[in-house]
C-alpha cells in the first residue's frame, strides 16, 4: 500500500478547493432538509406511532428525498477520480511514481468515501433534534448510519471503476449514476414481482429493503455481505485495469 496517504490527502484537499464539492453537499442537505421538514409536518399531526415507523424508519428511506441524494451524490463524487487525471495527462506522473497501484485506487476511493460521509454528518442534528422531542434508539440511528455508510461505499466503488473507464467526466457521472440507479430500479422489483426466485433476488439487491432493515436497527448479515462485495469487487477490477495502462 505504498503511496496511500500522499494520494489520498492530495484527492482529499484538491476536492474541497474547489467549489464542486461545497455545491454537493449544500444541495444534498437541502434535499435531506426538505425530507426532515416533511418528517416534522408528517408526525406533527399523528396522535398515535407505529413501533416500526417512528420518526427514525421515516427519515432514513420511507421518502424518495433520502434515496435521490443517496443515488445522485457518489457518481458526482467519483466521476473526477481518474477521467479527469486521464485528460489532464497527470495520470503518467501519478503511475510513474513510487506508489502501488491498489494504493492509488484505494486511496482515491477512500476520499470520495470520507467526502460522502462528510456530507452526511450534518444530518446528525436531525436525530438531536428528534431527541429533544421525544425519545429515540441511538443504537437504532447507528445501524441507519452504518447501512448509509455500506450503500455508499458500494456505490463509490462502482463511480471510481466509471471513472477508471473513461477520459469524460460527464460520461463517467452518467455511467456511475446509470449503475446506481440501474441497481435501485432491479430493487424495486420486489414490489412488483410475486414470491418466488426473481421476488427474492430483487429482494436481496433492493436499496429499499436494505434501509428498511437498518432502520428497524436490523443489522442482517447477508445486507452487510452483500454491500462489502459490491465494494471490493469495483475496487479489485479498478486496479486491473489500472495496471493495465501502468503495464500496458
């Protein structure tokens, strides 16, 4: 892992010089915003609280407010990692240098993955502001933030092996978002399809289920599974075909 720290605090810095990356977070937390003003007027006027949808289940995936941000912010993140180090031509000098490959990859991917988190933090006071007003589990808002954090990471991964196969940032935000989305829409299926072996691999692949599971402060191991393979295997093809251009 030669070389992670120098590429990682390099990507790091370069995003938030720029003002592409204060822009995301601003609209992403207007957006998560308008998802807690609705969670306010919502239970504002409810006498009564199901066990399963309280004000946390609400927040954290029962509108399209939390998903839009979620499947719109890691291909905006991610589509500068290599495409535009390729257009610039910096690409030959980062290679050329004393750093291994996985270590470039990981480390591009781990500064998109802070920078989302970043993003999300904020959101915090949410939950603070929910507390003020009536109990909350907190173990229940971890799991949330931990299924926040494994969606993201998956999602990051595939932006970064967008990135990898392309000069364009434009096409590889479009490319990452097209798999993203892609993935959110096989998830709907479930919803569509009636029990049997496509109802259960869309199950398995839905978004939506998998929030719905963390909010409950479900932490289903085959979720988790499923995540950090999405993960590792764009960060594994992402090193191949970066040492394919190293090598070729």
């Amino acid at each position: 892992m030669t070389g992670f720290w120098p590429v990682f605090k390099r990507d790091l810095f370069s995003t938030f010089v720029t003002p592409v990356a204060w822009a995301l977070i601003v609209v992403f937390l207007f957006l998560q915003g308008m998802n807690f003003y609705l969670l306010v007027a919502h239970f504002a006027n409810q006498v009564e609280v199901a066990v399963d949808r309280g004000p946390v289940q609400w927040f954290f995936g029962e509108t399209v407010l939390f998903y839009l941000p979620m499947l719109m912010l890691p291909p905006a993140l991610t589509m500068r990692s290599f495409a535009e180090e390729r257009r610039a031509g910096t690409i030959e000098s980062l290679l050329t240098s004393p750093v291994s490959t996985p270590a470039v990859v990981l480390a591009k991917w781990a500064s998109s993955f802070v920078t989302y988190m970043i993003a999300w933090a904020p959101t915090l006071l949410y939950m603070v502001v929910l507390q003020r007003a009536g109990d909350i589990d907190w173990r229940v808002v971890a799991a949330c933030y931990l299924g926040v954090a494994l969606i993201g990471a998956a999602f990051i991964s595939l932006g970064v092996l967008m990135s990898a196969m392309t000069r364009s940032q434009f096409v590889a935000l479009l490319a990452s978002f097209a798999m993203v989305f892609g993935l959110f829409i096989v998830g709907i299926g479930e919803f569509v399809f009636d029990s049997g072996p496509v109802h259960d691999l869309c199950s398995y692949v839905s978004v939506w289920s998998h929030m719905a599971d963390f909010s409950k402060g479900l932490i289903d191991s085959r979720r988790v599974v499923f995540d950090l393979s999405l993960t590792i295997v764009p960060l594994f093809v992402t090193v191949r075909a970066v040492d394919a251009w190293r090598w070729g």
